[in-house]
C-alpha cells in the first residue's frame, strides 16, 4: 500500500480490514506477512479542522505516559519526525495493533466495570500534573452540554423530555463554574478500553483524537453511562464495581460531580443524536434516521433515571470514597 510505504514499511502486505465502530474516522488493520498487525486511521478532516492538533496533542500525552506501567495508550509511528503523514490531502497515522487485545460495546459483568474505573483513574491521576496550556483543543466546545442543549431549542423543532435536558444543561453550567480544567480523554466510552482477552484486565485506552483539557467529570460520567447501564437504567452493582475501580486507581472521587457528569453527558448525547436526527447533519454516519431516534429516547430516559436516583448515587459514592479513598 502507497500510504503504509510512506511511512518506511517495505513488509509483504497481506490484508486490510476495515474497522466500522468509531463514527468519525477510516480505520483500517492491517496485516504483513510476518504476522505483523498494525491500525492505520485517515482522520476526518471535516470534524478536526486542524487535524496535526490532535497529533500534537497526542504527542505530548506519550511523553507524560512513558514508563508508565500500568496504562497503555497508542504511540504513532514516526516519518520525517512527525507521527503522522499527509497523503492526498488528508491526515495518516498508523500505530502497532496491540495483540491478544479485546473491547466491549457493553460490559456484562462487573469485574470489567472496575478494570474500566481503574484504568481511567489511573490515567487521570497521571494527567493531573500536566500543563494544560500546551495542549490544543480539537474540536471547540466539545463538551459545552448547555450550548449543545441550547443549539436544539433553537433550532425550532418541538424537542420530547425537554425537562431532563434543560436540567442538565444547568448541571453542566455549574460544573465548568466549580471545577478546575485538566488533560482529560473527553471520550471515556468503555469501547475506548482495551482489555487482554485472557486475564480481562485492562490494557490501554484508545482513540485520543480528543485528549485536551477538560473536565474530569465528563470523563467519569462517559464511563458510568456506557458501562454502568443496562437499557435506560443505571445497574448497582456495575456502579459500584467501577467505583471501586477508579477510586483505586486515582485516589478519591468527588461523588457529586460524578453524577452531575453522568447527567449531562448522556443529555448531551441525546441531544447530539436527536439534532442530527432533526438536521440531516449525519454525523453519526452509520446509523439510519430510526436508530438515532431510538437512541435518543434511551439516553434521555437513562437520564432522567439517573436523576431521579441521584441522591442515592451520591451517597453510594461518598460511603466508598470514605471506606476506600485517600487524599490526593
């Protein structure tokens, strides 16, 4: 392949197989005659308008995490002293495909909801210190909930559970207003986590493309929804499983924001599927008119679940935090 022998690859090329789960970039595996695999990505370039961002970004995330020993994240091969190439116009990368690896849309048990919890944990605790100055944003106003919220209104179409979304756009004011920005993953769904199909512990996180400053409540919220979740419900035991797990893995957990987060990250993505269900905008590509429908009724009911049962939940996060945190 032209692009893979841009980046100094002479091996026999044997297959490529296109990966569909993400919504947003071509991802392919490729693999060499060697038994050799590797992940070749064509970032969008209409969602990252300034794609070589996110691989300075990136960039800068792989010098924090060297010798880290218990979290893994992609490192891009090099060419010409950059980690990505330009190839008809657009941005390649291509990073060793990390063997004997898995991940999950869902997770069915709750021993990798707390792998998940202390992978992220981990990876926070480790951003923690990091200049945030130095990193770009990627895509502005990522995870401004309120705005996202406020942008369907006034698009004009009456808008179903309009109570929970307006609820949460609140919530999101009040977070950005009370906590203090960090380098935070700002996609921290659970198909984000590799885990090793033997042992099911957590190996790296993936897709980095929005690893910018943020708010570690939006980290910790996407993972709750996406691995603590059956249906439009919260599961118990999931959650405390992955508390347990990102409590050991950073230290403590504010159990207020962390609900707070969940909130307003699951609004905002019902409000980010019924907009382009409403608009035609078709940023979530590779589903039909009636699945972002379906889906947006879902999120907005798991919302409103997690509402109704917030105090519950803070409390469950508090008793943990003091059986098992310690000051950071």
């Amino acid at each position: 392949m032209k692009i893979t022998e841009a980046f100094g690859f002479n091996k026999k090329y044997i297959s490529a197989e296109r990966i569909t789960s993400g919504h947003i970039n071509d991802t392919y595996k490729i693999l060499y005659s060697d038994n050799e695999k590797y992940i070749l990505q064509r970032v969008n370039n209409k969602i990252f308008k300034n794609p070589e961002k996110i691989m300075h970004n990136i960039r800068l995330l792989n010098k924090a995490f060297c010798g880290a020993d218990k979290i893994k994240v992609p490192c891009y091969i090099e060419s010409d002293g950059k980690n990505y190439i330009i190839f008809n116009g657009s941005l390649w990368r291509m990073c060793p495909f990390i063997n004997q690896t898995v991940s999950f849309n869902k997770f069915d048990n709750a021993r990798l909801c707390q792998g998940f919890g202390s992978i992220l944990g981990s990876f926070h605790k480790l951003t923690l210190g990091i200049n945030t100055f130095v990193f770009h944003e990627t895509i502005s106003g990522f995870h401004n909930t309120a705005e996202i919220i406020e942008r369907l209104f006034d698009y004009g179409k009456p808008v179903m559970h309009s109570g929970i979304l307006k609820c949460a756009a609140q919530y999101s004011k009040t977070l950005m207003s009370a906590q203090k920005q960090q380098i935070v993953h700002n996609d921290a769904k659970c198909s984000n986590i590799l885990f090793y199909k033997n042992s099911l512990e957590p190996a790296a996180i993936i897709d980095l493309d929005t690893v910018m400053p943020g708010l570690t409540a939006y980290d910790i919220g996407d993972a709750v929804r996406s691995s603590c979740t059956d249906g439009s419900e919260i599961n118990t035991d999931k959650f405390i499983e992955f508390l347990k797990g990102y409590i050991s893995g950073y230290g403590s957990i504010n159990a207020q924001r962390c609900i707070y987060g969940t909130i307003c990250i699951t609004a905002e993505l019902a409000s980010r599927y019924i907009y382009d269900f409403l608009s035609g905008e078709n940023y979530f590509k590779f589903q039909s008119g009636r699945m972002k429908l379906e889906r947006f009724r879902e999120l907005v009911l798991l919302a409103e679940h997690i509402e109704i049962r917030a105090d519950e939940l803070i409390n469950i996060a508090e008793t943990l935090n003091r059986q098992l945190g310690e000051n950071i």
